[in-house]
C-alpha cells in the first residue's frame, strides 16, 4: 500500500509538473501584481531603482550565459545489479536542459527508476523522470530540468546538480532503493548562479525558515499563482503547505504543498483554481490572508501553524 501511495505521488508530480510548464507564475502578457505587505502598500521608487537594475544584471548574464556546459561520465548509482550512468549533459529546444542517463539493469526483477528529489544550484525543482527497466536490460533516458523552475530561480548557469533516486520492483511497488544524494558537478561549477532570488515580501520567518511573497499572476494556466520563495535552513527536510485561505474575504481551496531539504530554496506557487474565484465573483486579487503549515517531511510531525498572515496584490 506504501508503494501504491508513491505511485500516486508520482502521478501527482507530473500532474503539477505540467501545470509548472505552462506557467509557474508567469502571466501571457508578462503582467503581474507584487506581493505587497499591508503595512507597506505603496512601493517606493528605490523598489523600482533596485527592479531595474536586477533586469539589467540579469541582461549581463544572459549573454555570458552562453557557453555550453558539459559533464564527466560517471557512475552515480551500483546497487545490486542496478547502475545508473551519466553520460551526457543534453539541451532539448523542447524541453530544456537535462541530464542523459544509462539505466542497467542486471537484477532479476523489473525496476522503475525515479527521483525522490532533484536540486539544482541548490533549488529543489520539480522533475519528470520515470524510467520502466525490465530485468537484464538497459535503457538511454533524459532526466530534464524544468526550464521554467530555473528561470523562474534566476539560474543561468548549472553548475551543481543533486539527484535521490528511488528504484522500485515495477509489479509491486515496494521500494528496491533508494540512494543517498548523488551529486553531478557541470563545467560551469565555478560560475554557477547562487545569489538568492529572494526579492519580494517577506511573509515569514522563524526557525530557520523563511517565505517570501514575490508575484501574483492573475492569468496562470489554472488560475491564479502567488509565486513564493522558501528557503530552509532548520536542519530537517520540511514540507509546507496552506490552510485557511481567503482571497477578498472569500473561503478559497488552493492547491500547494512542496518539500524543502535542509539547506536548499524552492520558487513555487499557490494555485487559486479559476472556479473558485468565479463562484465568489471574484475578478482581481486585491487582498489574501493564509496560515502556512509547516511539518517535518519524514515524520508528518508538525513544526510550526503560523498565524493568519494577510498581504495585498498591487
């Protein structure tokens, strides 16, 4: 039953993974709201002096960006039969970078390798790797890396990437492995991007954790996206997650849960579905209040509830 619920999960992945793709709080028009604290409401010109300045900055590395990266071929995983090569560092003009994986299996059952999580410059994204190998035999897969994550992260340059398996029997679900961290280092380790993109509204911090509200996309691919910055430095994994909700005093049902490691950033959104505002007749996002859940991603166990935490989109 354990290994059924991963199943799910990995259904679910792919099904936020998509909706990632196709937005991950960017609007069509390239138009969004700050996330603004009530208190603070009116954003100052020296806001807009340091925005500007990040847009040109992010110019400058844009064309020294252009060098190809490239890796070593190794061995990341040796485990019972089971090995996973990486062979190549790969661009797709469809689907991004990514890493070309050669997956043996030597064992006598049928795997299906996975990633419990992926990290780039130290943010967890979002990937779409499942990979089916049947007993004695081999396979060449592509373990992509969510182009909108990245830019949504402001990373240029890869420069370090850290993968967790999950290997799993194919016919039963019951996990065969899973591997500690397995670290790939690219050409571009010395120059990789790591300054925090942090700008925004600061929503929470205490003990180690930290949330930022930066945008809100009002025309997102299911809705509306808060697009938010975490980071963790608690010394546990954490998951986080919304309760309580309201969008212009009305009740909402959002969609976000994510998990940050100890020590690494997550950019990630919450979801406001479209219906939900359309049954409240709700046509702008003007002011949000939501309590953020935070727990311990091995034992479920709570760590914090903030309090109500109210914010303005402008």
């Amino acid at each position: 039953m354990k290994r059924r619920t991963k199943w799910a999960a990995a259904v679910l992945s792919l099904a936020v993974f998509t909706a990632v793709a196709w937005g991950c709080g960017e609007t069509d028009s390239g138009e969004t709201k700050q996330v603004v604290s009530k208190e603070k409401s009116e954003k100052t010109d020296a806001d807009e002096s340091v925005s500007e300045d990040l847009d040109t900055s992010e110019d400058t590395v844009d064309e020294s960006a252009s060098a190809e990266v490239t890796i070593d071929e190794q061995a990341l995983i040796d485990h019972d039969g089971i090995v996973v090569t990486a062979t190549e560092y790969v661009t797709d003009s469809i689907w991004g970078d990514g890493i070309k994986l050669l997956l043996e299996n030597n064992s006598d059952k049928d795997v299906t390798v996975g990633c419990n999580a992926l990290i780039v410059n130290d943010y967890m994204i979002t990937d779409l790797f499942v990979s089916e190998v049947a007993a004695g035999k081999k396979s060449n897969e592509t373990l992509y890396l969510s182009s909108t994550q990245l830019k949504a992260a402001g990373i240029e340059n890869v420069g370090k990437i850290e993968i967790y398996f999950h290997i799993y029997d194919s016919s039963t679900f019951d996990t065969v492995f899973d591997s500690e961290c397995v670290t790939i280092e690219t050409s571009a380790y010395a120059n990789m991007d790591t300054t925090p993109n942090d700008a925004g509204t600061e929503l929470y911090n205490q003990d180690g954790i930290r949330i930022v509200g930066k945008t809100v996309d009002e025309n997102s691919f299911w809705g509306t996206a808060i697009l938010l910055y975490l980071e963790n430095n608690s010394g546990k994994n954490v998951g986080i997650s919304v309760d309580d909700m309201s969008i212009n005093g009305f009740m909402m049902n959002p969609f976000f849960s994510t998990t940050v490691y100890d020590g690494k950033k997550s950019i990630n959104d919450i979801t406001v579905f479209s219906s939900d505002l359309e049954e409240n007749g709700i046509e702008t996002i003007e002011e949000a209040e939501l309590k953020f859940h935070i727990y311990d991603a091995d034992s479920y166990s709570t760590i914090a509830d903030s309090d109500p935490i109210t914010f303005l989109a402008q």
